[in-house]
C-alpha cells in the first residue's frame, strides 16, 4: 500500500502540469503539490524505519525465472528520497518563475517530474533489474533535460556526450549486476547481502566490482569520466540544480552505498574508491580554480566533493559512512540552493561572469543572503551544516595509517572554500574598484526577480543553518541510514561543538589555506584551460566509431536493390542449409503422384524461359513484361488445377502490376544494367541456390504431416455451415475471414501509397 500510495502521488503530478499555463499567476500552486506530498507522505514510513523495520513489497514479474517487482523502502533510500522530493519541490517552484513565459515551460515540468519518479524508483528498488531500469531512465530523461535548449548544436552535442557515457557506465553496470546475481545466487540486494561472502570469495570478484563501479563512476562524475559534468551545464538553471545536487550525480553515489554491504571491505574496494575518490577532488577543484563562469565553478566543486563522498564510501569505517553521508545531505542543500542563485544573477544581468559581477546584494538582498548562508556553508564554517560533515570528515581520516589521505582531503576541502568565496561572495559583496557605478547607470544591477525564485534557495540555506545549529533535528535520519548500510555500526552522536581536538585544528589549517588559494587564484583564471586527456580521448573514440560507422553503411548500405536482395538470399540459404542439411542430408527423396501433363509443361518451359530472359535482358521494359508471362504461367496452373477464382484474381494482378511498372518505369531515370561477368556470374549462383533451396523446402513440405488435414473438413463444412458451394470463397469470407480482412488491409494501404507515387511522379513531370 505504501509504494502504491507513493508513486500515484508521483502519477497525479503529470495531471498538475497541463493546468500550468492555465494558472500563469499561480504558477508555484500548480508545480509543488506533487513533492510536497509525497514528501510529507514519506515520513508515514518514518516510525517503522526508526524502529528498525524495513518497509518492503513484492509483485510478481518474471516468477518462473524467480525475477519480481521488489521494493524495500531503507533508511539510505529514505534519506535519498528526502532529498529528490524536498529539493524537487523548491526547484519546482523556482522554475515556475525561472521559465515564467517561456514556451518550453510544460516539457520541462514533464521532464523534471518524470526524473522525480525514476529517481524514487531508483531509492526504492530491491531488485537488480528494477534497480537499472530507473537507473537508465535517469539516463534518458537526463539526456533530454540537459539537451533542453536543442535548438542550440552545443546543447545536443553536451547532452549526447552525458548519455555516451552513462550510458556506456550503465550497460556495463548491467553485464557486473547479471554477474553478481549469478554468483550470488539472488536478484534482490537483500539476498545478495546476506550471500556477500560468496560474492567476495569468488574468482569474478575483481571483474563484477569493475563493471558495477564503472555504472557508478560514470554516474557520479568520477575521474577520468568527470568531464560530461561541467559540459552539461548548459541546461536551463532548474535542470542543473536537481541533476547535479540532489538527484543524478547522486545516483551513482548510491548505488556505490548499497553495494558497500555486497561488495565492499576488500582491498581492492578500498583501494580503488579511496584512490578515484582523491584523484577526483583534487580534478575537479582545479577544474574550478580556472574558471570564470559561475556556473562552471559550481560544476567543479560538485566533482571535487562527489570525489570526496567516493573517498569515504571507500574507507567504509562506521566514522566514514556517518561522514559520506553528513556530507551528501550537506551538499546537497548548499548546492542546490548556489546554483538556483546562479539563475536569477544570470536573468537578472544577463551574465555568470564573475569578473563582471560586483555588489549585487543592493538590488538582490535575498538572493544575496542565500548566497551567503550557502557559501559559508560550503566553506565548512560553524555553525552550517557543512562544518560538522567537514569535521566528522576529518575524524573519519585521523585513524587511517596513510598521512597523505589527510594532506589530500585539507588541500581539497581547501580549494572547495576558495570557490566559495567566489561564487557566494565577490559577485555580491566585492565592490568594483573601477567602476563606482550607480544603479541607474549600470544595466547589469537590476532588481529580484519573481518570489519563487529567491525563496526556495533561501529555504534551502536556512535549512543549512538550522541543521547546523541543531544536527539532532536530522541525525535520527542520518543514523538509520547509516544502519541501512552497515547494521553493526557505531551510532556516533553528531554535534556541532566537539571540543578543540584536530579534526578543528585541521579545520582552522583549511580555511587559512582556502584563502591563500583564493588570493592567488586570480592569475589561473586569466589561462586559457586546456582539454583534459579524458575529453580528447572521448572526441576521438567517438570520432572513429562515426567513421566506421559511415564506411560501414556506405558499403552495407549500397544503395542498390539487388545488393540488398543477394546478402539477404545468401544469408536464407546458409542458415537454412546450415538447420536442415544435417537432419536432411544433401539430397532427399520425393514422394510425389503429380501427373505432368503437356500443357503443365509447356507452362513450365515457358516460364523458365521468361525467368531467364530476366537475367540477360538489359530492357527494363523486357524484364517487366518477362515477369507478366510468369504470373500467367501461375494463373494457368491454378486454372487447370480447379481454382478459377485463384487464376482470376492472379491474371488481375499481375495484368494491373505490369501496367503500373510500364508506367512507372519509365519516369525512372535510366541506369546502366551491363555488369561484368563475374557480378552476373554470382548473381546466378545466388539466384539458384535460393531456387534449390524452396524446390527442396516445397518437396520435402509434402512428406510432413504436423497434424491431420483440415482440407476435407472444409469440403464438408463448406455448404451446411458456410451456406456455399465454392470452397475456395467460404474459406476466405468464413473460415479465415480475419487472414482474408488483413490482406485486404495491406493491398488498401499499399494501393494508397502507389496512388500517392503516381501523383508525385505526375505532378513533377507537369
């Protein structure tokens, strides 16, 4: 009932969108219902998860290959649904005035609460293949939300590069899930973690834990895949607040938390995870360092601390996974809320560039103020919620025995305050030494923008603050989460003040060194940035794979009919041969009371004549009227054999199918037939092995008897139930009257498309 309850909230959101242009001043009525709800509705689960219950449901899918629909509502999927449904619903209504006007507006509603459901389904799935179908559902929809502007070439080449490898990631996360369920023996996280052991005992340990991390890293934006991140960027601002802070670069984080009872506490777990981890934080914050653009500076603090989430995931002590996950909820408050304000400073002047953005909080004081709240939590400053997910960062690395895992995460976290200050701060605090413009003289200071837009970051921050002020408003949350993933963990109280120890010592050493990096970031922003080794490597993979691709259509796809019909024959014969030649032999023998009789014969002879008249005339014409002897041959025969209404419907057709190619054909342009003898020469070959091959099939049809005749049954059918004397029209109208309706069909619609040929051709020579 529960998950039936959740995802017909979701549903009825799709219903809410239509009314949005209807309801132009009500826009944020119209968009929050839905997550709002059901983020109100996700707390109904809360009381059985506190007391350690795992909400679950099961509905039957594949059951004979033991595959069901399996949901199970955790404490990590609870705190993951929080946050795509809480955050979803400000996004919601910021976009209602972020995309006030805009034509576009509905789609992206669809789209957004489109990725809302997948997104739930991902946090709620107990089964393998549900878990990759909501998986590649992110992946498409985020294709679609990132190329939203796809009038624009840069938007479909940026949202193709964002499926290219998440896409890739995914299909090989799908071959790693097949892989581990067939040696964990299960298709529900559930089982598999009560099997782990077999998991990590098993000599496909190494290759199952590449190929599930490599759907994970490409997800979470890990290096050397982190590159499609910053590229995506170029989504409408709602887009990039949801997707890269709450809900897609987040998925791959949790499929990384769900594996860590299945696949984690090894060695090479470890290694991998905390190695990526720190190579990814140090990246992306240098990717940050050298930008400009708002934008692109928030992209490069989301890879530096998706790194540092990967960091901890990896060294998986009870201290790290409290840390990784105070930091998720941390970031994603903070980030979201930085990038909403990233979207009304670019409507409101009309650039993200911070070298042009100075002393905005005069025209947007609550832009502003969230801005700041955001900021400083991101800086890692008490009394925000990103102060105690640095410090309980710090003590999860103190015990490690590595003193390079802690000079690492002090220079990233380090790097992560410098762009705070210039994202939070200089556009709104720093004052342009100059230029001291008024607000009337300068077109870049304008005013707030729509209400919707300047409240839901402020919420966002606030909440920053208060969860900051009183972590234990969050922490039940945060602790069953942590149950969720190791069951035996220590519950380690989350406060604020922890006395002076060196976690604060580590943390006072950070803000200096994030300030002397601020200082004298100034000159990496002047250089122009070079591409990364992972993007040169990506334009050229994918420029080879294009390339071979159009060599390949260019020689499969010829152009020329009887190419096609010669691969495809050659291709019937030798399957066919390759089935039937072991159970047939090369020849077989016939049983046949056919009388041949002269005028069979003759009608034989000549159209065997006709058909090799086909072959050798250059005539177009010749071939056409060749091809009209052949189907009165047939017609004959089905005169002789007592079906007059066959070989009156045969003599129509193909009467009517000689004219219209007459008169079709020589509208065509002409084309050269004379080929070499060689071409001819297979074309033969190819023609009579196919020949030989139905020959075969038809004689050796008349020795098989799958079930006993029906023919006489219809004989006696015929008159007393079908109220008619011709067999042959019974059957059709009566016994197979559904067979005859559908040929109907396809003659009309083929009947239609040669109407419409001869109209073109017609009025293109007029």
């Amino acid at each position: 009932m529960f998950f039936a309850l959740t995802f017909s909230i979701l549903a009825s959101a799709f219903l809410l969108v239509p009314l949005i242009k209807k309801f132009s001043g009500a826009r944020v009525l119209v968009s929050l219902p839905a997550g709002l709800a059901f983020f109100a509705f996700l707390f109904m689960g809360w009381p059985s998860l506190r007391s350690g219950e795992v909400i679950t449901h099961t509905l039957e899918w594949f059951p004979s290959m033991g595959i069901n629909l399996d949901f199970q509502l955790t404490g990590m999927g609870f705190v993951l649904g929080l946050l795509v449904m809480g955050i979803g619903a400000l996004i919601m209504s910021y976009a209602s005035g972020y995309m006030k006007g805009d034509a576009k507006e509905t789609r992206l509603y669809l789209l957004l609460y489109s990725f809302m459901v997948a997104m739930v389904g991902l946090a709620v799935s107990n089964n393998l293949l549900l878990f990759f179908i909501f998986w590649e559902l992110t992946s498409i929809i985020s294709y679609l939300l990132v190329g939203f502007k796809h009038e624009y070439e840069t938007s479909r080449k940026n949202a193709l590069q964002a499926l290219l490898i998440t896409g890739g990631g995914g299909i090989a996360m799908l071959i790693g899930l097949v892989m581990l369920s067939h040696v964990g023996g299960a298709w529900t996280f559930t089982e598999l973690t009560a099997n782990a052991h077999l998991i990590t005992e098993s000599a496909l340990y190494p290759y199952i834990l590449t190929l599930v991390l490599l759907g994970a890293f490409t997800k979470s934006a890990q290096f050397p895949f982190h590159f499609w991140l910053p590229n995506a960027m170029g989504a409408p601002t709602p887009v990039s607040a949801y997707l890269h802070s709450a809900t897609m670069v987040k998925a791959g984080i949790f499929l990384m938390f769900v594996m860590t009872p299945i696949l984690g506490g090894t060695e090479l777990w470890k290694t991998t995870l905390i190695t990526t981890g720190s190579i990814t934080l140090l990246v992306g914050g240098w990717f940050g360092l050298t930008q400009k653009d708002l934008k692109a500076i928030l992209a490069g603090t989301t890879i530096s601390v998706l790194g540092l989430i990967t960091f901890l995931i990896g060294i998986g002590s009870d201290k790290a996974i409290l840390a990784a996950i105070l930091v998720m909820v941390a970031h994603a408050l903070y980030k979201a809320s930085l990038f909403m304000m990233v979207g009304a400073v670019d409507l409101a002047t009309g650039t993200r560039n911070i070298n042009e953005l100075r002393g905005l909080k005069k025209w947007m004081p609550l832009t502003a103020t969230a801005a700041l709240l955001a900021g400083l939590s991101k800086m890692g400053l008490p009394p925000f919620y990103g102060f105690i997910a640095k410090e309980y960062l710090y003590k999860a690395a103190i015990p490690l025995p590595m003193e390079w895992i802690q000079a690492v995460l002090v220079l990233g976290n380090a790097i992560i305050l410098a762009l705070a200050i210039k994202v939070s701060i200089i556009p709104f605090f720093a004052k342009d030494k100059e230029k001291q413009e008024s607000a009337s003289d300068n077109p870049l200071h304008k005013n707030e923008l729509d209400w919707t837009m300047s409240v839901s970051p402020f919420v966002l921050a606030i909440l920053g603050v208060l969860f900051g002020a009183f972590p234990n408003l969050i922490t039940p949350m945060v602790h069953t989460a942590v149950h969720s993933i190791t069951p035996e963990a220590n519950l380690y109280a989350v406060k604020l003040w922890s006395g002076v120890n060196w976690p604060l010592i580590l943390s006072i050493f950070t803000v200096g060194l994030g300030l002397a990096l601020f200082f004298s970031s100034r000159w990496l922003e002047k250089k122009e940035t070079p591409k990364s080794w992972g993007v040169v490597i990506y334009e050229r993979l994918l420029e080879a794979v294009l390339c071979l691709f159009k060599k390949t259509t260019r020689v499969v796809q010829s152009g020329y009919l009887q190419n096609y019909l010669a691969v495809i024959l050659i291709a019937t014969v030798a399957l066919v041969a390759w089935k039937s030649i072991p159970t047939m032999g090369l020849w077989v023998s016939y049983e046949s009371n056919l009388t041949l009789t002269p005028i069979i014969i003759i009608t034989a002879v000549i159209m065997l004549i006709s058909a090799f008249w086909i072959c050798i005339t250059k005539s177009k014409l010749n071939s056409i009227i060749a091809l009209g002897v052949i189907g009165a041959g047939v017609a004959l025969l089905f005169a002789y054999y007592s079906a007059p209404d066959l070989a009156i419907t045969q003599l129509l057709v193909e009467s009517l199918i000689v004219v219209m190619f007459a008169w079709v054909i020589k509208d065509i342009k002409p084309h050269n037939l004379s080929t070499p003898l060689l071409l001819n020469s297979w074309y033969l070959i190819i023609s009579a092995s196919f020949s030989l091959l139905i020959f075969t099939l038809v004689m050796k049809s008349k020795l098989v008897n799958l079930a006993p005749a029906i023919s006489q049954k219809m004989v006696e059918m015929s008159y007393p139930e079908g109220f008619g004397s011709n067999v042959v029209n019974v059957t059709l109208v009566d016994f197979r009257a559904l067979d005859t309706w559908g040929e109907a069909t396809v003659i009309s619609i083929a009947a239609i498309g040669v109407w419409i040929l001869g109209k073109n051709l017609i009025s293109k020579k007029s």
